[in-house]
C-alpha cells in the first residue's frame, strides 16, 4: 500500500513538473501568452508521453530501486525515450517551427525538477525507513516523554534530591578494590599517552584501578561494524575517541554500546559542541567573516537535518559526517540510550563525557527533532487534547527533565533560574509568544477558550487537591491563563488562584474572563510578566 501511494505521489509531481517546466520556460520567452495560446494543443500529447514513457520504465515505482543511482538511471531512462518519442513525431508531422527554447527548456526543466524533487522523497524515505526505530524526523513530535512534560512553573521540587554530577571518583557496582589487570597503567602508557589532560580527567572522576584491562575497550572510530559483534554485557568500559559528530547513526551506535557495557559500564565519548564550533569559526576567520561562515554552517549542519525531506539529502550528502550538535542534544541522546552523566569536561576545543549504563534505551519512536512539538493535555470534562507549540528547546530536551531538576536552582513560583534546554532563539520566540500561536488552532476546534486555567498533564493534575480537580474539569482550559493576571509565586498560590478564578467564572462567565484577560495584558505589557 506504502509503494501504491509513493507511486501516485511521483506520478502527480510529474504531471505539476512538467506543467511549472512548460510555464517557466513560457514566461521567460517573449511573447508569454501567446507562446501558451501556440503551444497548448501540442503539450497536453507531450504530457501523455511524458508520463507513459516514466509509467513504462518504473520512473514512479520506489519498489524496484535499491540505491539512488537506480531512481537516477530510471529517470534517465524514461526521460530519454520520452524525449526521442516527442522529437520523432515533431518530424512526422513537420513541427520544425516549434521554438528551441520552450521545447528544449520545458524537457531541460522538466528533467532537473525530477532529479532533485525525485531523489530528495527518495532519501527522504530511505532515512525514515533506517531510522524507524532511531528518532526519524517528523514536522511534528509526538514523543510520550514530551507529551506528558509540564512548565517547569508547575514543578513541586523533591526534598530528596540526588545530586546528578558528583566530584567523588565513580567505580563500578561491587567491582573490587583494586583489579590486578587494570587498566589505570595500560591507559597512562599507551592508548592517551599524548592525551595527558583527558587521563588526568578520567583518573579524577573514575577509579581506573578498579576496572580490569581484559574487560575494556578502546577505539578511534566512526564505524558501528567495530562494535556490532562485541558480547552483550561484556565490557567494563568502552573508550572511543573519534568525535560522535561523525556517527552515521548516533542513537543507533549508542543503544549498541549500552548492550555491550554491564551494568553501570562506563562509555567515555567525546564530541565538539555548538557552542565550541562557533567559537572554531570566529577564531578562524575573525568575528565578522567567522559569524557569516558559521551561520551557512549553522543552516546546513545544524537546521537542515531537523527537516523532513531536506533530512535526506543531508544525510546523503555528508554521510553523517561533522554533524553539528549542541551539549544539550547530546547529553539528552545519552539519557534517551539508558546513560546517566558522571562529568564532563571540555579538553581540546572539545567537550568529554563519561557516561554510564543505567537502564535500558528509550523506545520512544518520535523525540523531539522536528519545528513543532505536541503536549498531551486534560481538557474540559476530562477528555484528552494535544496542544500544539513551536519548539524552543534543543531536541532530545524531555529526557534531561530530571538531570535539569537536580542541577538548577528555581526562582519563585517554581520557575528554572537557567533552564539551559531553551534555545536562544526559543528564548526569542518565548518572550515575544510567537511559541503559542499554533495553540489557536486548538481555540478554533474549540479545545482551548480565550482566558481559562493552564491546560495540564495528566500527572501534575494528579498533584492537584481532589477538590480543584472536580472545577478544573467544570472549565476549558485557556490561551491566557489567571496565571499571569495574579502572578502567583508557589505551587499553593498557583492553586487558590485558579480556585478563585474557576468559582467567579461559574458565575459571571463572560464578565470573569473580560476582567482577567485585561488585568493579564497589564501585567504582561507593562510589568513584563512573560513565560520562561
């Protein structure tokens, strides 16, 4: 059925091709519309041709092609015999007055289009089939760990906080005290013994002389074939210097290291970082020349592999390679691949990591990668609604909900103090609320009212007190929240807000929210209450 539908796809792609081919080629000739008035009569037998000879050939099939040179060879096939069959019948029937320019420009055109149209759904298709079960890129994400996410001003801080990053020495659960065969001598000698700074970092933050050499591995490598036959669970640690930047498939390679290591193994990985790269560019080229080369790098490495479609023709351009990823996409794959951080630390114009093994990977099919995100939410009487946002965070962010918890500090009303997850032009697109116009799609299906309380989760409406459950349910949720007309400052304040709110709403529906959505646009205008 996938192949039917791909093949009627490229079929009226083809037929919107030649067309757009036809009038480009039309417009720029003198003489447009009576190029077209000339030409009409004849172009509806070249469309037919067109299409038969691509029909004939498999030029519309993506079942028969296994590599993009085939689709290519296919289109050059069918575009040939189309070609010789149009030339052919312009001799039997004497149309030697035909100009060269629409005729050759239309086919010239026609012929591009197709290449690049053509092989872009096909590379398309090709990474969403190879990363099916690897976070393929969609334009919306429908992540269930990001669905189920709240603002962090919901968030009721734990008093049991587990510090994430530790400066105590980690060794591996009932390793002994000190292996006879460990690695701590081989790694001074031999494998980073011109990388005395990345050793001094491992020996302060791993106990080196408890893992044993005969249970190690160390690589420079890029490639999944030198970790695709090691035993599951066999391996202590795992050391791999090649920059991660370079893995064709990074989820992929990583969930493969998670097999290989024991419980608690340690992956140590290094990788250069957003923000390392840029300040790579500056240096090189200066801060004027540096800031327009890193932004066409930034365009290319950084923003068209989050696009659909344009992800594959990336991925088959540079196979992978030098792929630009921020600190925070990174570490949110490795919490995504079933690994906790043990520290980091940047040695060389890159950052390292070391990492271990503390649970399974994540199965989630659809992290988020794409422009747009989808949150999971109760609507009135209960029933269960998806609002949709742009996203401001760096992709993988909804698995470093724990990690961001136990490492910043919260403002009043349980805001982040640095939430290092939002992007800095999420940022922009938070404070000027540009993030939340794709929520009126959802006021227009009538899912959301105007002025109303915060849509939630289902867990953080778990958190609320039995009573304030029965009224939420009793009102929609809003685009505007009392939120920001009261300016609540805990959980506790959030709560009776809310409360007031609903029990005047019951009453006077229409004069409630009139009063609060004035009193939030003072608040948000003038005292410049914004969402963080």
């Amino acid at each position: 059925m996938k192949y039917k539908i791909t093949k009627y796809l490229f079929f009226l792609l083809d037929i919107a091709i030649v067309v757009f081919a036809f009038l480009f080629a039309s417009k720029t000739h003198h003489h447009t519309k009576r190029v077209i008035l000339t030409y009409y009569r004849s172009f509806i037998p070249f469309v037919i041709i067109w299409l038969g000879a691509g029909i004939w050939g498999g030029k519309f099939s993506l079942k028969s092609v296994n590599k993009a040179m085939g689709l290519v060879s296919n289109i050059f096939k069918c575009n040939v015999v189309a070609i010789t069959a149009v030339f052919g019948l312009m001799y039997i029937f004497g149309k030697f007055y035909y100009s060269r320019y629409i005729v050759f420009g239309t086919i010239l055109t026609s012929f591009a289009l197709e290449l690049f149209v053509f092989l872009s759904i096909y590379y398309a298709f090709r990474f969403h089939k190879e990363n099916a079960n690897f976070a393929s890129t969609r334009l919306v994400t429908r992540s269930s760990a990001l669905e189920e996410s709240q603002s962090a001003k919901f968030f009721i801080p734990s008093t049991n906080v587990v510090p994430v990053i530790s400066n105590e020495p980690y060794a591996l659960p009932q390793a002994p005290d000190l292996e006879p065969d460990s690695i701590l001598i081989p790694l001074w000698e031999k494998y980073l013994a011109d990388k005395k700074e990345l050793f001094a970092f491992l020996n302060d933050f791993l106990e080196l002389a408890r893992f044993k050499k005969g249970n190690a591995l160390f690589l420079s490598s890029k490639t999944y074939f030198n970790i695709q036959n090691e035993a599951s669970n066999s391996r202590q640690i795992f050391i791999n210097l090649h920059i991660i930047n370079d893995y064709r498939r990074l989820n992929y390679y990583l969930i493969r290291v998670n097999e290989l290591l024991i419980d608690g193994g340690v992956f140590v990985c290094n990788g250069e970082t957003i923000s390392e790269r840029k300040k790579a560019f500056y240096e090189r080229f200066g801060s004027f020349f540096g800031s327009i080369a890193y932004f066409f790098d930034f365009m290319f490495r950084r923003v068209m592999p989050k696009l659909p479609v344009l992800q594959g023709w990336y991925f088959a351009l540079t196979k992978g390679n030098n792929r630009a990823l921020s600190e925070t996409e990174i570490l949110g794959r490795f919490y995504f691949c079933g690994f906790d951080l043990i520290h980091k630390r940047e040695i060389d114009g890159l950052m390292h990591f070391i990492i271990k093994k503390v649970r399974p990977p994540r199965t989630d099919p659809n992290p988020t990668y794409g422009p747009f995100i989808r949150l999971k939410r109760k609507g009135k009487d209960g029933k269960i609604i998806y609002v949709k946002k742009f996203r401001t965070m760096h992709p993988y962010s909804e698995y470093l909900q724990d990690y961001v918890y136990q490492t910043n500090d919260l403002q009043e009303g349980g805001k982040f103090a640095d939430d290092f997850r939002v992007t800095s032009w999420g940022a922009v697109l938070r404070k000027l609320w540009i993030d939340e116009l794709p929520q009126f799609l959802n006021f227009f299906k009538g899912e959301l009212s105007l002025v109303g309380v915060r849509a939630l989760s289902e867990h953080y409406f778990s958190l609320y007190p039995p009573d304030m459950q029965e009224l939420r349910l009793k009102v929609k949720p809003g685009l505007v929240p009392p939120f920001y007309a009261d300016m609540p400052k805990s959980f506790e304040e959030i709560v009776e807000s809310e409360r007031r709110y609903i029990m005047r709403k019951l009453e006077k529906p229409l004069s409630t929210d009139w009063i609060y959505f004035w009193k939030s646009v003072w608040n948000i205008l003038v005292k410049k209450a914004r969402s963080k």
